[in-house]
C-alpha cells in the first residue's frame, strides 16, 4: 500500500505536459505538488464522472496525454466509463484509481464492497489494452513514465493508505491555485493553457 505523496510524486517528477484531472482525495495533495494550469480539479462537480471529463479531454486533445486521478468510489459510480474508454481507443488516456476504501472528502463512508472489487480485473474485462496495478512504492515509481509514455488506454490501480481530506470550498483558504478559483475560471485557465 502506498501513501499519497508515494502515488503523486513520481508523477509530478516524470510529468511533462500531460493534463492532469483530479477528483476526491487526490485534488488537494495534487494541488499541493503541481501548480499547472493543466491541472483540473473534478471534485467539486458530478461526483463520480471525473473519468468521463478526462475521457472527453483526451479525445478533443489527441496530441496530449491526459491523466486522471480517480476515486473507486466514484469509479464505481461509473462503471461504463471503463467500456467507453476502450471503445473509443483513446491511446493518451491514463485512468488511475486510486483506492482508499471509502468517499473520503465527503465523510469517510466505506465504498461498497471495499476490499472485493478487483478494479484491474474490471479493466482487463472491459478491453483495456494496457492494465497495472499496484501495491509497492517502488515498482510503481519505476513504472510511472512507461505509464506516460504508451500508448493506450491505460488503466492504473492503486492502493492507498486512508487520508484526512474534508470537502473542497474553492475559496482563498485552500493552498492549492485551480481549487482557490470557481470551476468555470479555471476551465477557462485550462482552455487557454490547452489552445494558446
């Protein structure tokens, strides 16, 4: 099991300029280590479709890979997503669960079936080309720029350990800059970063 800054780190080493949508329990620690304007903070916005919001961003972007940050519980919420993404052969998709086991920025509520769901196996069922998953620090660091780099889609599953993040409040008080604006500024940010 790995710790956030274990997840988030490498990525933010080998990251070049990917777009990174993030959701729930990986938006704040993200925000803490990137300052991109192709950072796009999902959090706050329909829960559990953050996937479908990367998905569209890596089709309307082919040249550019996109890298979501996803929750299993909100993977769960949107199981065809997974169906999706393989049919549209979307190779600059990387879908990461990150799986904690329960919705932490809304309570702490345990997913259902938190510890049964095999999110790698859900992948390889869907057609996923390219499937990962990962328990261990180092060979997931060691992995992070062939998950980059190939072509996909690429699904991510890893484990870990529970945070303490509470509810986003897109006001002055969060450190990171795309969760201090409102979700239409900084889509607007990231449109310019995407187009200019």
């Amino acid at each position: 099991m790995l710790t956030r800054a274990q997840l988030l780190e490498p990525l933010a080493r080998y990251r070049t300029d990917q777009v990174v949508v993030t959701t729930m329990s990986t938006t704040r620690p993200w925000g803490r280590i990137s300052d991109s304007d192709l950072d796009f903070a999902s959090a706050d916005s329909a829960m559990g479709h953050t996937a479908d919001l990367a998905l569209g961003i890596a089709l309307a972007q082919p040249e550019r890979t996109v890298v979501c940050l996803n929750g299993d519980g909100s993977m769960l919420m949107t199981l065809g997503t997974l169906a999706t993404a393989v049919g549209t052969s979307a190779a600059n998709f990387v879908l990461f669960v990150v799986e904690n086991g329960s919705y932490e920025i809304t309570g702490h509520q345990p997913i259902p079936g938190d510890d049964r769901v095999d999110f790698a196996g859900l992948a390889r069922a869907a057609g996923f080309p390219r499937v990962f998953a990962f328990e261990d620090a180092e060979a997931y660091a060691a992995a992070v720029p062939d998950l980059l780099a190939g072509s996909g889609p690429t699904f991510v599953h890893v484990r870990v350990e529970r945070g303490r993040e509470g509810p986003i409040s897109r006001t002055e008080a969060e450190e990171a800059r795309y969760l201090r604006s409102s979700l239409a500024d900084w889509s607007r940010t990231m449109r310019r970063a995407l187009t200019g």
